[in-house]
C-alpha cells in the first residue's frame, strides 16, 4: 500500500482540478474574434473561406469546406456519396456515437467490423468480412490521431467498388506513409471542437479532391442555396439565389474561422508540446505491468491527440471506471475513449448487437483510459497526473 488514496480521505495530488482536454486559447485568437465582431461580418464569410484555404494547403487537399461540426461533414459525405436506406456502411465500435449515427440519419445500416490490437483501428481483414451487395462505404477512424491502415483499405475498397471516407476527427497532423490525413480517401471529416488539436469550439472540416463533390457539400451545408449569404451581400449588392436542395444548416461562421486560423497556424508547435508530454507519460509508466501505453509505428505520423492507455483490471482490485474516479478524487480529470457501439442501447435495440459480437472492441471498452494531453499542460500538470496514476496503482495492484 502506498501514499492514502483521496478517495479514501487522503490528499490529493492537486489542489484544483486538472480539466481533460482544456483548450488553449491565446491572444491572437482573442484578437482575431474582436476583429470579426467589429467588422460587422459575423457569419459565413472571408474568413470562413481563408480558413478553407489554409486547410486544404495543410492536408494537401485540393478542396475543403467548413462546417459546424465533423458530424455534419460525415453526414454531408454519406448524402453526395448517394447512400441511404437499404445501404450498408462499414466503420469500427471504438468511435464516438456520431460516427454511426450519421449512417442512421441517412437510412442506412451501421455495419460494425472488430479492430486490431494494439492500434484500436478498425482491422481491414474484418472490414472485407462483412461486405455484403448492400455494402456501399467504410467509414475508417483514425483513432486518437493513429492512421488506420488506409493501403490496405483502400484495396478492399477498389476491389468492391465502395467509398472510403475518414473519419478524421483525432487526426489532423497525423501521416500515413508519406500521405497527409485529408488527402487519401474519397472524403475526410474533421473535428475542431474544444477538446480537439485546433479548436473552434464547435465546428468541422471535409476535405476532398473532387471539385463536384465539394461544392455540392458547399451548397448542402447552408441550405442547398446557390449562393451563400456572403456572396449575397456583399458591396455588389444583393443577388437572388436558387434552391438547388433541400439542404441542411452545417455552415461555419467567422467567428469560429477567427479561431481556427490561429489555431492551425501554430498546430506543428502544439504537437511538439504534445509530444513531449507523450513521452514523459511512456517513461513514467513503462515500468507499471498494470498499463499498456500506445505503441509506436513506423511509418506513420501520430496527430497525438489522445494518449490512451489500457489498465490491466485483472490485476487490480478496480474496474476502469472506479480508476476514473479515482482519479477525479485526486483532481486529475480523464476520458474514457470509447465504450463500444455496440454495446449502447440504441444500437442493441435496433441491430441486435451484443457483447462477445466484437471481441477486441469489448476488450478495449473495458479497459481503456484517456490521461489529459494538451500543449496548454505545463510540466507540474504532467507530474501531477503521473503521480496521482502511479499512487492509484500502487493502492490498487492485485
């Protein structure tokens, strides 16, 4: 037994709480968002599409439009791609629920196929398993930043005559092989929510390299309008537009731009903060038998944006989820990312999942961990959650 646990009414580590992915906002996006609100130009608008820009120039892709949320770029990519009910789509349980939900909003079939460990991504062996006539794409997550296999996939993919379309969310710095994240599969959505690598505080970003496909999510995303309201009332006067869809509202407005550009103009030095801080939580822990820490791979770029770690609760006296509050007692804030899909109500309901159906998600589900990671994390932070997981296991080891 070690130093007494808080929750057990000894000291916690901390004296404040440590909050889980804090965003790191500085000066030049306050600035930047004072700007906007005083040029009178709040919504959809230049700096929206200089964003846009400067997106596509860092993914390498040839188009990108931004929208409210990756969410809406997922369920805008599934609507161009034509896919709606009696289609089936391909995508891994360890995701978050949007993932799988946009395939239901549209009519279609979320089909779960198990990963691979230890990457936690989606295994290409268990995609090709479960193609069916009525397989029309595969929804690949990039899970916390690490690249799934996308040659392989992308294979599969061709041999089938199915989209691919990454789901991106973890991954915006991330590579794979000598390909940016972005610019690989037939559509990629991105997240810039408050907790993600550039932050926005909402909102998302689909890249592709296919003009058609671009502009239609364009127009789709601010009402299926053929010109968007920046267009419309600008110093040329106002111009009539067309309904060309029935489309959604998932447009990114200025304000959020205003952040997101300063954001991606520092993500390189962000992910070396994070980088740094990776490593120290891998030396930290790599004597503990009790944790397995994210491995490492050649070959590819990790975007870093979730440092998970699996607990070994067969050699603890505590399941993942008292570890989490054990945790939060001492003042360290922590994630859990994810438990499976299918093993969520919704999707036990209505597909008729259930446990032992994905043996590796499960495995994962039960055990995994999300320790803070964020380039607004100073070195005592770190040493803070470093202690307080080292203090837990010492009271908690079988």
């Amino acid at each position: 037994m070690g130093e007494r646990l808080a929750i057990e009414g000894g000291k916690p580590v901390r004296d404040s709480f440590l909050v889980f992915g804090s965003p790191q906002i500085l000066q030049d996006e306050i600035e930047e968002v004072v700007k906007t609100l005083r040029s009178g130009w709040i919504g959809t608008g230049p700096k929206t599409h200089r964003f846009e820009r400067m997106f596509a120039q860092y993914v390498k892709a040839r188009n990108a439009v931004a929208l409210n949320s990756c969410t809406a770029g997922l369920e805008l990519a599934l609507d161009v791609l034509g896919i709606g009910p009696g289609d089936e789509v391909i995508t891994t349980p360890i995701t978050f629920c949007a993932t799988a939900n946009v395939i239901v909003r549209r009519g279609a079939k979320p089909v779960f196929a198990d990963i691979e460990l230890p990457s936690m991504n989606i295994d290409p062996g268990e995609i090709e398993r479960r193609i069916t006539p009525r397989t029309k794409a595969v929804i690949p997550v990039h899970f916390a930043g690490r690249p799934c296999r996308m040659d392989d996939i992308l294979e599969i993919a061709r041999r089938y005559d199915l989209y691919v379309i990454e789901d991106a969310a973890h991954a915006i710095e991330a590579w794979y092989r000598d390909r940016k994240i972005g610019s690989i599969g037939d559509i990629t959505a991105f997240s810039f929510y408050v907790t993600k690598n550039v932050v926005t505080g909402e909102g998302g970003m689909v890249t592709t390299d296919r003009e058609d496909w671009a502009e239609e999510i364009r127009i789709k995303s601010l009402h299926g309008i053929s010109k968007d309201a920046w267009k419309r009332y600008t110093e040329a006067g106002f111009q009539p537009y067309d309904t060309l869809y029935p489309g959604y509202k998932f447009n990114m407005t200025d304000i959020q731009a205003s952040l997101g550009i300063h954001q991606l103009a520092r993500v390189e030095e962000n992910l070396k903060i994070r980088e740094r801080h990776w490593m120290r939580y891998n030396q930290a822990f790599a004597d503990i038998p009790q944790i397995t820490t994210p491995p490492e791979e050649g070959g590819i770029r990790h975007a870093r944006h979730l440092y998970t770690i699996l607990l070994d609760i067969d050699a603890l006296k505590v399941d993942r989820n008292r570890f989490v509050e054990m945790l939060k007692a001492e003042n360290i804030g922590s994630g859990i990312h994810f438990i499976a899909l299918h093993l969520h109500s919704f999707y036990r309901r209505n597909f008729g999942y259930k446990r032992g159906d994905f043996p590796k998600a499960e495995y994962v589900s039960d055990r995994v961990l999300s320790l803070p990671l964020s380039p607004k994390l100073t070195d005592k932070d770190v040493d803070d959650v470093i202690r307080a997981v080292r203090k837990i296991i010492d009271n908690t080891r079988r």
